[in-house]
C-alpha cells in the first residue's frame, strides 16, 4: 500500500533569494517495535526509514529517520528559492513500501 | 614550609590535576545515561565520536515539557552557510533506540524540524558533522509525562 504524503510550501509563493519551508507530513503509523497490543504482544516494527527530495529530478536533500519518529510524522526542510520548479519528496518504510508527493514552486 | 605556602602548592596541583583528568572522562557530555547514548554516538559518527564541541552556532529547539512523548516537534538549525553542514544528527539518550535521524542537507539549507517519540524525560542531543570534519553539539532537555515508546 502506498503511503499518502502531503506536501507543501511556506510561503506558496515566495521571491526569488528567499528562504521556502518544504514541509511534507505522511500517513503512517511508524511503530518503533518496542511497543505492545492489548494482549501484550509486541507490534513489529515498521518506519519510515528513508526520506529522499528531488527538485527537478535532482536529489537536494536526504533524512534517514530512526524507529524513534511519531506516527503521521512531519519533516520539515529549508531551501533557497532560486527557480521554479517541481519538489518530489519520496519515502520509504521498513517494509519496502513507498510514499511520493510533490509540489510546484511558483515565484513571485 | 609554612602553612600558606603549602596550601598554596597543594591547591595548584590538585586543580592541575582535577583538570587533567576530567576530559577522559566527562568531556562535553552530561548525564545519567550516558552508555546508551555513546553506542549510538559510535555507530552513527564512527571513532571520532567523543570529539565534540558545544557550539552556539547549532541551535536545537525542543518544548520544555511534552504531554505525550509519541509526538514531539523537534527543530535544529545551524547557523553555518549551507556548504559547510555535511550531516545533523538528532539524539535521545533515553530512548531504546537513542538515535532520532540523520539528515544529510545536500542542498537544503542546514534546517530540519520533525516530531518524534520520547520515551520519557530525557537530554537530546543534536550532532552536526561539518565538512571540515568538526562535530559540533547543542543540548536540549525535554520533561515527558507519557512515553511514547510503550
């Protein structure tokens, strides 16, 4: 099952030279294995590992999060707006599974 | 010898003494669960890893207190020019698995912010690895009043 990703930019639009948040949040559970069902089993892990940001198929940006992120987790990045362009955030879990989304820079 | 004269000689070489041996062993790092924390520190950052410098150049922003330690927003940002980060690594010393992420900015500027699981009240560390082969460290501690590893 993909994994939803959402992805967005603060401010939408900004100036040429500015700094632009990338903010993308995912859909997943993230369970670091160290936690326990109500019959006391453990749940096995299964995180998002990988965290890759192409813009225009370039890889810009990489995070290798460990078992310790929260569910549903935000990673937040910082870039200079030089040209407009597309940001790909793609992710990976543990478990092979792949999450992708993207958004549009526009310059003012 | 009178009385001055010795406890002048003796103090010198005590301090002499206590200052020598502290960064075997202390170094910049405090705290209780240290052991933990340098297993990680030595399988994310290789040999080097007591090397560390506290600098105000890395500045890593954490709540004081958090409800619930299954999500807690964490930020770090160095105030270096973008070419000179090579890698940020966040750490929890309590947790089971103390390292949080490594965030390699290639062309990002040296910023990350996520949420993490703090499993209880615990330092956090931010390691930034520089191009020149520095390690620089900021602390942080937050107070967790539910884990979020359980």
């Amino acid at each position: 099952m993909p994994i939803r990703t959402i992805v967005r930019l603060t401010p939408a639009k900004p100036k040429a030279g500015e700094e632009v948040r990338l903010q993308a949040v995912a859909q997943h559970p993230n369970e670091p294995g160290t936690r326990r069902d109500e019959r006391g089993n453990l749940i096995p892990a299964n995180y998002i590992n990988l965290v890759e940001v192409y813009f225009e198929g370039e890889k810009v940006a990489e995070a290798r999060p460990g078992p310790s992120t929260s569910a549903n987790p935000l990673y937040g990045f910082k870039f200079k707006a030089e040209k407009p362009g597309t940001f790909t955030v793609k992710l990976k879990d543990t478990s092979g599974d792949t999450g992708e989304g993207t958004v549009k820079l526009e310059l003012a | 010898m009178n009385r001055r004269a010795f406890l002048r000689t003796t103090g010198a070489a005590l301090s002499a003494l206590a200052l020598a041996g502290l960064p075997v062993k202390a170094q910049s790092l405090e705290g209780e669960d240290l052991a933990n924390l340098e297993k990680a520190l030595k399988e994310t950052l290789g040999k080097g890893f007591k090397d560390l410098t506290p600098s105000n150049l890395v500045k890593l922003t954490m709540p004081a207190i958090a409800e619930s330690g299954a999500n807690v927003p964490a930020e770090v940002e160095v105030n270096l020019p973008a070419g000179q980060v090579k890698a940020i690594h966040l750490f929890a010393d309590k947790n089971p698995t103390p390292r949080l992420v490594s965030f390699m900015p290639m062309k990002a500027m040296p910023y990350y912010a996520t949420r993490v699981r703090l499993a209880e009240t615990s330092a956090i560390r931010a390691v930034v690895e520089t191009t020149d082969g520095k390690l620089l460290l900021a602390s942080a501690s937050t107070r967790v009043t539910v884990g979020g590893c359980g």
